[in-house]
C-alpha cells in the first residue's frame, strides 16, 4: 500500500473489513455514517443485532497502539454517532446494538483480527 493517500488506504481496508464482516454472515446495511464530530465506518446486521463497526488498519502498530488509537474521546465519538443513527433510522432502535472493532494488519495478530462486542457505553 505504498504510495496511497491514507483516504484510499482507509478506503481499501474498510473494504476488505465489509468483505470479512459478510463471509461471517453479516449483512452490511451502511457504511461511513459522518456526523459532525464523528463517523462509523460500517453499520451491519448480525442476525437481529444492529453492529456499529470501527475499523483500523494497523500494519506498523501493535495492540497497545490500538487501544490508544480507541481512547475515550473517540468511543464517545463512536457512541454519539451511533445515537444519532439510530434516531435518523428509527426501526432499529428498539433492537440490540453492538460496538466491534476490526483491526488489520496488526503485526502478531491475525490479518483481520475481529473484537466482538469491543466497547459499550
């Protein structure tokens, strides 16, 4: 991926995450839902539950680098931004909802290492 804009990195990896997310049996029902102060990279469907999904490519990094990369801002970020989905798109919001990350490429881990249920609020 040398040589790309980070946008076409993000771009290719979020790709690559829905890809995942579908051979698992997701159904992808959004993708890059931007409020002002926030973004979810992929919205899916996991049987009945409503999966807001956070995806970082890693290549260089490590899992400490990860978890600093999800500090609290941006779970809160993540977390306001899910509300507002929910209030925009009503009929999921009296079902469960989930918080996954996808982090990929992280040296030592698997390429598309998946932590289910990653956070809540």
């Amino acid at each position: 991926m040398t040589g790309q804009s980070s946008t076409s990195v993000g771009r290719e990896g979020e790709d690559r995450a829905a890809s995942y997310l579908e051979q698992k049996g997701y159904r992808i029902i959004d993708r890059n839902f931007r409020i002002r102060g926030g973004e979810i990279d992929i919205i899916a469907l996991d049987g009945e539950t409503l999966v807001f999904v956070e995806v970082k490519h890693l290549p260089h990094g490590d899992v400490d680098t990860l978890s600093v990369l999800l500090g609290s801002q941006k779970l809160q970020n993540i977390i306001k931004t899910a509300k507002c989905y929910l209030q925009k798109y009503r009929q999921y919001s009296n079902g469960y909802i989930r918080f996954d990350v996808l982090a990929l490429d992280v040296p030592g881990l698997e390429p598309v290492h998946h932590i289910v249920n990653a956070f809540s609020e």
